[in-house]
C-alpha cells in the first residue's frame, strides 16, 4: 500500500491544515510530531478554511505521491446554521476522497457546537488539539500498517 518511492517503515504523509483558528488548529501538529516522531515523511501544506481541505486532499491523495492524507482544521458554530452545511460538506468530501482515490484520508476536523472566542473555549480547544493530533497519527499508523498486511509481498 505504501506508494512505491518509499520504504514502507517510512510512509509519506500529506498533513493538509486551514489557516482559519491557526492559534487552535496548529496545536494538532504537536501532537502528531509527538507520535510520529521519525516514523514517517510527512508533507505540510495549508488552505485558506476547512472548506478548501477536500479539494486540495483530493489532489494531494491523487499525485500518488502519498500513502495517506491527514486533514486538520476546526468549522465552528459561530451561531448560524452555515456551521452544519460547511462541517458535512468537509467530513462528506474527505470521505469521498478516500473512496474515490483509494488512499486513506484522516479527518483530525473538529466541528464543535456552541464555540466562542473567549479564553475557555480557545484553551480547550488548543489542549483537545493536541491530543486529536496524537490520535490521528496513531490511526494512520495502524490502518497504513493494516493496509500493508493486505497488500501481497512482491
């Protein structure tokens, strides 16, 4: 399953995260180097929102380039039913983007009901980060790994 141009203790990782809440959303990254740690090449790209993950997930599971897509951002409910249409539509495409593309996508999109920019909720929401980015590296490990056990040895 891994793609050819590496090692397969060495997956290559696309990690796809938004810009929008980056004081909350780039706390997934600590978590995930904290379980990564050497045990894949991992990519870094960012997009403007959560809305603009799927697309570019698709183009990056697409290249071939990757043995799996982990996006990362964080859809609020500021109060206005635009949160449940942006959050479906991001969960909904980056399942899509696996089907269709074969490669496995990770969602590490949180799409909290009820958030507001004060203190608390930004201090939790950076903390819980850090352990959903530890759990996303975690399932990518062992579904890359699961993966790889399906795959005929050549």
């Amino acid at each position: 399953m891994f793609s050819e141009m590496n090692d397969a203790s060495r997956p290559r990782i696309a990690y796809v995260q938004s810009c929008w809440h980056r004081d909350i959303v780039d706390n997934a990254r600590v978590g995930y180097d904290t379980v990564m740690d050497g045990r894949a090449e991992t990519e870094f790209f960012e997009v403007p929102g959560a809305f603009e993950i799927p697309l570019f997930a698709r183009s990056l599971a697409a290249s071939g380039s990757f043995d799996a897509v982990i996006a990362v951002g964080l859809v609020v409910d500021g109060g206005i039913y635009r949160h449940e249409f942006v959050a479906d539509a991001v969960i909904g495409g980056l399942m899509r983007v696996q089907l269709d593309a074969s490669v496995p996508v990770f969602s590490c999109v949180l799409t909290p009901q009820m958030f507001h920019e004060h203190e608390t909720h930004m201090t939790f929401f950076a903390k819980h980060m850090i352990g959903k980015g530890r759990e996303v590296a975690e399932a990518c490990l062992a579904t890359l790994a699961a993966h790889s056990a399906l795959v005929p040895a050549s």
